[in-house]
C-alpha cells in the first residue's frame, strides 16, 4: 500500500493566494492536518475533510499524528504557513520520517511571508535578501543577534519573522538597536500585519522609528539596504539599473 504525506505551503491561507499545486494536494487529501488556527484559516472549501489538529508548541505530536493516520492508509496533507520548508515543519517531517522509512514525503511550495508580504509593500526584495526569525525559543538570542550584524555589514534587505510575541515585546526594539549600529537611522523600512487576510496592514518608515512600532507575530518586517528607498508612500529596493531619462520612444515605434 503506498504510503505518501503531502508537506503543504499554505501561503496566508487564503485559496486565492495559494499555490495550484497546493490546492490540488489538499483537495486530494483524506484527513489535513495542522495547527488549529491554519486549519481554520482554510476556508469552506476544505471543510469537508478529516481535520486533526495539534496547538503551537507541539510540533512534533502534529507530525507524529501524519504518520498515524497515513499509516491507516489515507492520504495526508500537513499544513502549514507560508512555505513548508521557510521556517515550517518541512525538516522536522523529514527527521521523524527515519522512523517511517515505507512512507514518502513530498513538499508542496508555498508563499512565504517575505513574498507575500513584499508584494503588499512594493519592491523590497528587488536585489539580495536574507531572512532572519526573532523567535529566540529554538535558537539562542546571542545567535539571532550574529545574524543580524552579519547582515547589516554584508547590506542585505533584511525580512524579520516572528518579530514580536507577549513574551518577547521588546524583540523588534532589541533587533533595531543592533542595527543601528551599523545602519543608518534614516535607512528605509516596512512592515505588514495579517498578510493576505482579514485587517491587513502596511507602513513604511525608518529604521529608527521601526523599534517603536506595534508589531505582532503576524507581522513581517522589511528593513531595506543602502539603495533602498520609499517612494510614493512603497518601499523600493533598486537593482542598479541606469534609467535613461527623456528618451523619445516614438523614434523607435
């Protein structure tokens, strides 16, 4: 009996904003399984399959359950935020899945909240990026705060995840200071809460006034590099190109 569990990117979790490929997984799929809030964030659509849930910090019993159910001979799609494999379960379902060599895991691509959440604001990611989590619960903070002089001095966009949290209030604000000082204060910044989903909102201001924002942890936060710049109200990051002015196309046309 094949044996197959789908590691689905469900993007915001709106249908619309998903993959085809995803779409097509969990429709497919006999039971969907995920953390409570995602599984409701799937819409009517979906609502007629085998929902199995796990609360957030029980990652491992989420994956875990795939495995039961699959075992049973249906067919399981786990869901998750954004991308699968971008700070998902995608790895986790990998190392558990040594314990269940006869089942095959397949990921299925999502947006991550970078993409998404750049859309919402412009241009931000238009040259080198990296992305960088301030949930200090699986990685040290001493860590985190290598990360983010790393990329300050390689000027790199910078995308924060998980920038804020009711035990971590002050994280934004501590990431921004070691900014600071290598960044200039006056460096262009973004952020967007609820991306794709209900109350979705964006600002764009400075890197010194970022730190004093009300972030959240459904908040992406985009701090641009030495050649980004706000322009009509979005954030832009230029490639480099050299944009010839006051140029009469109607020579060529």
């Amino acid at each position: 009996m094949e044996r197959k569990i789908y590691i689905v990117g469900m993007g915001p979790g709106r249908e619309d904003m998903m993959t085809g490929e995803a779409v097509r997984a969990l429709d497919q799929a006999d039971v969907i399984v995920g953390y409570t809030v995602y599984l409701e964030l799937l819409g009517q659509r979906f609502q007629g399959k085998e929902m199995v849930s796990a609360p957030m910090r029980r990652e491992e019993e989420r994956c875990r359950l795939c495995f039961i159910e699959a075992q049973k001979g249906k067919r399981v799609a786990l869901v998750c935020s954004g991308d699968a494999g971008i700070y998902g379960m995608a790895s986790l379902m990998y190392e558990i899945g040594r314990e269940y060599p006869e089942t095959e895991l397949v990921v299925v691509a999502g947006v991550t909240a970078a993409c998404s959440g750049a859309a919402v604001l412009g241009a931000p990611l238009n040259h080198d990026f990296c992305t960088i989590s301030l949930s200090d619960l699986l990685t040290p903070w001493e860590v985190i705060e290598r990360r983010l002089k790393g990329a300050a001095r390689g000027d790199f966009v910078i995308v924060l995840y998980n920038p804020s949290s009711r035990k971590r209030r002050d994280y934004l604000r501590r990431a921004c200071d070691i900014l600071l000082r290598v960044i200039e204060g006056s460096r262009a910044c973004g952020y967007v809460e609820n991306i794709g989903r209900e109350g979705t909102r964006a600002e764009v201001c400075t890197l010194e006034k970022l730190g004093d924002r009300e972030v959240n942890m459904f908040t992406t936060v985009f701090i641009g590099n030495s050649d980004s710049i706000i322009l009509n109200g979005r954030l832009i990051t230029k490639r480099g190109y050299g944009i010839e002015r006051n140029i009469d196309f109607r020579r060529n046309h």
